[in-house]
C-alpha cells in the first residue's frame, strides 16, 4: 500500500510520507512498550517537545 502512495511521488512528498511512517511506528512501539511494561502514557513528556 505505501509503494502504491508512494509511486510517483516528488522527494519532497517522499521525505514527509516518511517521516509520518517513522511517527507512527514510534508511537506503535510506545504503545506496546507501555502494554509490556504495564506504565501510562508519558502525556506530560510529550506535551513539552
């Protein structure tokens, strides 16, 4: 699905579809991290970035 999005695409475009791709799979990570280690969401950390 992301190389059909993906094709033809400027670099540009490119460089924001992966950085959206890299956030969201922080955030995948996160969540499965804080399942594991059962912790809350850090809401305060990331409301200082």
């Amino acid at each position: 699905m992301i190389n059909d999005i993906a094709k033809d695409k400027p670099e540009h475009e490119l460089k924001r579809i992966e950085d959206i791709f890299v956030r969201t799979s922080y955030f995948e990570y996160m969540f499965w991290e804080m399942a594991e280690e059962v912790s809350m969401w850090p809401v305060k950390d990331l409301a200082k970035n």
